[in-house]
C-alpha cells in the first residue's frame, strides 16, 4: 500500500509528515526504510531546522541526531522527530526502547519503502 509509506516524502515540510503519521497510528503505521529494514512510525513531532543553511548540505532523510527522546530526521523543510517505532516481529516501543535493539547513528538515512 504506497500511501503507507513515506517514501520520497522526506523532500516535504516535516508538519506534514508528522501529519501523515498522526493519521495512520495506530494502523496501519507510517513505513520507512532503515538498513534494508522495514520500519513502522507511530509518533512524530515536526521541529524547526535550527540553521537552515544547513540544508545545503543535508539530505532528506539523513538522520542528524540520536539521543534517548527521538532520532531525528532532515526533511525538505524542518525536522521530525520520531519517537515510537516498530520493527519486524516486534511490538511498538518508544525510541529509548527502540534503541535498545537497533544501532542508529547520526549519518545514516530512512529510504523509502516500496513493497
């Protein structure tokens, strides 16, 4: 189901992606790509990107910061914040938990997902 995916959507404003998400939690979750891995996103907050000219150099996509409240992701316009994720065979967690279980750092990239 392509509208299930966030696919290239990266390139748009972080509040509408953190919309997106909003409308399909709890089912049937927003999907992504992370490590040949499907992902599910549950919760998302936009932020503003704090220096803009940044994006110059920043792909949509690119994960610039992991901590224990989210991982967060450039978009075309903004940051969004993920904050409870699931991956295959697994439950729903909220990003500390989720970190527990899959090494995510700051560089790599959510791609999109195609069935």
């Amino acid at each position: 189901v392509a509208s299930r995916g966030l696919g290239d959507v990266y390139k748009r404003q972080a509040v509408m992606l953190a919309a997106k998400v909003r409308a399909l939690d709890p089912a049937p979750g927003a999907l992504t790509r992370l490590d040949g891995e499907t992902i599910k996103i549950f919760k998302a907050q936009a932020q503003p990107l704090r220096q803009p000219e940044a994006l110059k150099t920043l792909v949509p996509g690119q994960i610039i910061e992991v901590d224990k409240q989210a991982i967060r992701v450039v978009c075309g316009e903004g940051i969004l914040s993920l904050t409870a994720l699931q991956r295959p065979g697994a439950r729903r967690l909220e990003v500390r938990e989720f970190l527990n279980g899959k090494r995510v750092v700051a560089g790599q990239s959510f791609l999109p997902y195609s069935e």
